[in-house]
C-alpha cells in the first residue's frame, strides 16, 4: 500500500504545471530582459515557431543531414494505397514500419504498422498528412538534448535520458493485463491498450518470457525514463555537435535516437527518430528515483540556455514571433478560443 501511495505521489506524475511551476518566475524575467514575450521563438529560426508546437516534422527532417534518419515519406489524406506501395517500394521501406502525423506531439497518433492490411486501416483513418518512416535500427532509445552556441557555433550536450519501454515478463498464469495491473505505471496504460491491442492483453506469456507491451517511447505512453548521464563520452559529444553543426538554424532541442546498445550510444553511432525543438524537455528529470527538488532544479538549469540563445540571436537580427502571432496559431492548432486575448495583444503587434 506505501508503495502504491509513494509512486502516486511521484514527480513523475505530476501536472505539467506543477512540474514548471519553478520555471514561471524565470520565464517572467527572460521575457522584460528580452521585451518580449515570446522570446523563445526565435531560438531555431529555421523551425516553425522555434519548435513551441505545430511544427511540421517533414521540414524538421529536410534540415537534418541525409542518411542521419530513417528513410521516411509523406502522404497526404486520400492517397491510394497502391501509390503508398509504390513510394515504399521505390524508397526501400520495408515491414514493420512506422506511421506518425506529421504534427503532433507526445507520440500521439504514432504507431507500429507490421503489415500492408493494418498499413491500409491507418492510412484510411487518418485525415492529417502522415509520415510512413522505416523503423529505426536498434532496441534502445534514448533522448539526447543539445544547445548550440550561436556565436562560436559549439553545441553542448546536456542531458541523456534513457528508456525503458512498459513490459511485462510472464508467470504462465496471468495475463498481459493482469501483470499491468501489478504497477501504478501499467495500469494507467490498460483502457488505452484495450483500444486497438485487446488480443496482447488477454494472452498469457509463458514463465519468464519478457513481452514489450508498448512498442513507442513516450512517457505518456508507459516508457519508463532514466538519468543515463553515465553513458556520456566525447565520441558521443562528437557525434552530436557534428549533426546539429551541418543542421543549420537550430540551436536548442532534443533529439530522440535509437541504437543496438548503450555500446553504440557512447561510441556516437546511432539514428535519430524525431528531432524536437525549443519545447523540448531533458527527459531525464521525469527519473523516478530523482528527488523532485532536484527534477526543479535541472529543468530551471536547462531553461536558462533558452534565453541565452534568444539573446544572442537577437543581437544577431534573428527577430521572435510576437505573442499576437502566438496566440492565433493556438487558436488554430489547439482549436482554443481567445478572442478576447487576441484582440488586446493585436493592439500591441
């Protein structure tokens, strides 16, 4: 019972703005150093609203040098499948594979298609453009966020976070569903996975065998993440001023990668399955065992480069959206409604 109650009350858990709520003040005095309120929107000039959300994940993934990522295609709403086959075919796209929207956040609407016939229902539910990517080699994945200095164009790394996908590992009497239930973390996960994977729930693994429940590493997904701080080398360093220095107009964000092994990871080899921009998170600070004073601490310490970058681009002419502008793409991505917000800052714009 102590242990249920202590994970419940984990930081891990948490609202997202009681997570943040440190980083208010720090945002408040960036923004009347900067006389700006979006500030941050300039810190990579060459995404859309710096990576603050609605990007498109196609462009973000023409910046990035060739053969860094997985082999990847867009496909608008209503294309035939027969020409998906096609594209696929001529790239080299093979099973299993990957479909994601090509804007959304959080792994929302991301997922492992194994065959041309589950290929074909995503497609046809799909009224977004989609991203059809080969999978990424590699079991691990990891999160390796990054700043990159404008003036002397030096990136750092500044955290790594591991990940440690929801899995299950059976007795040979209780089924996928019934192990989930044992952690605070699976249960939360059952009412989503009965959705589309009810089979992998009522099937019961055999003694010892470990089954991957969730197959894409987002937290919201069940993902487990790690400090892996340890596994930093200066070949991995290399590895990452190397790719953001030949990404230009991107300075601050993380890259989600996926290797054989933490072997590879040190060693720099690796493939990027998304690149996020200035809302990125050090996903490391979500560690269960990380006290939350120190999870505060981090995010507050990772947060300061935000402005840093902002300023220096600014000196360099590198202008930020204002906040109208701001508020009317959330209108439109997000479907609020701030009218009344929108009229007052237009006034300012």
């Amino acid at each position: 019972m102590m242990r249920r109650i202590a994970q419940r009350l984990n930081h891990e858990y948490w609202p997202w703005w009681a997570i943040y709520l440190p980083v208010f003040p720090l945002y408040l005095w960036q923004a009347v150093r900067m006389r700006r309120a979006a500030f941050f929107t300039n810190v990579n000039p060459a995404i859309d609203l710096g990576g603050f959300f609605g990007e498109r994940k196609s462009a973000i993934y023409a910046l990035l040098p060739r053969g860094s990522y997985p082999t990847t295609i867009l496909v608008t709403p209503g294309t035939p499948a027969q020409a998906v086959r096609q594209l696929m075919g001529a790239t080299g796209i093979r099973f299993p594979l990957i479909v994601k929207p090509d804007v959304g956040e959080r792994g929302q609407g991301v997922c492992l298609v194994r065959d041309g016939t589950e290929l074909d229902e995503v497609l046809q539910r799909s009224r977004q453009d989609m991203l059809v990517q080969d999978l990424a080699q590699g079991e691990h994945e990891y999160g390796l966020l990054f700043v990159r200095d404008p003036n002397s164009g030096h990136t750092t790394l500044l955290s790594i976070t591991g990940k440690r996908f929801l899995s299950v590992t059976g007795d040979g009497a209780r089924s996928v569903a019934s192990l989930l239930a044992r952690t605070h973390r699976g249960r939360q996960q059952i009412g989503r996975l009965g959705s589309y994977a009810a089979d992998l729930l009522r099937s019961v693994p055999p003694p010892g065998r470990s089954i991957r429940v969730e197959p894409i590493g987002n937290h919201c997904r069940g993902t487990r993440f790690m400090d892996a701080g340890h596994l930093r080398t200066p070949e991995l360093e290399q590895a990452v001023d190397r790719i953001i220095a030949a990404t230009a107009g991107v300075h601050y964000g993380r890259m989600d990668v996926r290797c054989p092994d933490d072997q590879a990871l040190r060693a720099g080899s690796f493939h990027i399955i998304e690149l996020n921009g200035v809302s990125s998170e050090p996903g490391h600070i979500y560690d269960p065992d990380i006290p939350f004073w120190r999870c505060w601490k981090e995010l507050v310490r990772h947060v300061r480069h935000v402005g840093r970058v902002s300023l220096q681009l600014h000196a360099q002419g590198v202008e930020p959206n204002t906040l109208h502008e701001v508020i009317v793409r959330c209108e439109q991505h997000f479907g609020w409604r701030l009218g009344w917000l929108r009229r007052t800052t237009g006034r300012f714009a």
